[in-house]
C-alpha cells in the first residue's frame, strides 16, 4: 500500500513538471543597445527675470481707513500676468496675513481695512509668465491714533 502511495506521488510529480514547463515562458535573447547616440536639433534656450515694480509709493486716510499703494509698470519687454500685493502682520513676520492680486494694467491696490494702532509690512511683486514672480519691494505702515504713515523700502529686496 505505501509503495503504491509512493508510486503515484511520483507519478503526480512528474506530470506537475511536465504541464509546469510546457505552459512556462521562455526565456528569450534580447539584442538591446543603451549606446547609440543621437545630437540634439536645434535649439534655443532663453532665461529671464521678472522685473519688480517701479516708484513703488503709498497713501492713506486715517479718516477713511483706506491705505493706497501706487507703482509703475515695470521695465522691459516681459509679458506681465499681473501684480501681487501681501499684507504681514507685523514688519518681521515671514508669512502673509492676506495676498491680493490685481490685473496686468493696474498701477495702484486700495485696501479699506485698516486697524488702528498697528504696524503691518506690504510687499508688491509683479507676477510674470507662468506665475513666476518678482522680487518684493517692500513698505510699513503705521496706523496710530491720529495719523497713518506709509515709507517704503528704497527698493525692491534681492
């Protein structure tokens, strides 16, 4: 009884290897080559900076809690998409409070909510082809009990 047992687990083996090795794959030679060459066509490759604002100034009323921010277009041939003004908490802070965008021909941003007793930072930047951005230039405003005061930097951070 164990000889037959033993006999047909054999038997069973061989079959298993049998169907296994006619249903496998084979393993086939490849003519690959990672080596050939081919130059490059012609090419140009052009880089370029989007120019911050110019005469960058500001106004406000204390009366009417309006802030005015004015700037020219920049220099340069450079197609803007537009101007981005942020608003910090304070002159140190790192992270804007709120960001304000306007269109390509503006040349000024109002701002209506002004807290008293406050001194915040704004930075203005020109926002160029595929949303690339420029240097800020900066400015503090002070906003005291009786009086709001405006000083931008002496030009845009590099």
């Amino acid at each position: 009884m164990m000889r037959r047992l033993l006999a047909a687990t054999a038997v069973l083996g061989l079959v298993c290897l049998g169907v296994s090795s006619s249903v496998a794959p084979r393993i086939e030679p490849t003519e690959a080559s990672w080596t050939h060459q081919q130059p490059a066509g012609a090419a140009t490759l052009s880089v370029a900076t989007v120019p911050p604002v110019a005469n960058l100034s500001c106004s406000g009323s204390l009366l009417l809690g309006r802030l005015t921010i004015t700037w020219s277009h920049p220099a340069g041939t450079l197609p803007r998409q537009g101007y981005q003004i942020q608003r910090f908490s304070s002159p140190t802070s790192n992270t804007p409070t709120h960001t304000f965008t306007v269109g390509p021909n503006a040349t000024q941003y109002v701002n209506s909510n002004l807290a008293l007793l406050n001194t915040t930072r704004w930075e203005v930047r020109t926002v160029g082809p595929g949303g690339w951005t420029s240097a800020p230039w900066a400015m503090q405003v002070v906003q005291l009990a009786t009086a709001l005061s405006c000083t931008p930097e002496s030009g845009p951070r590099v």
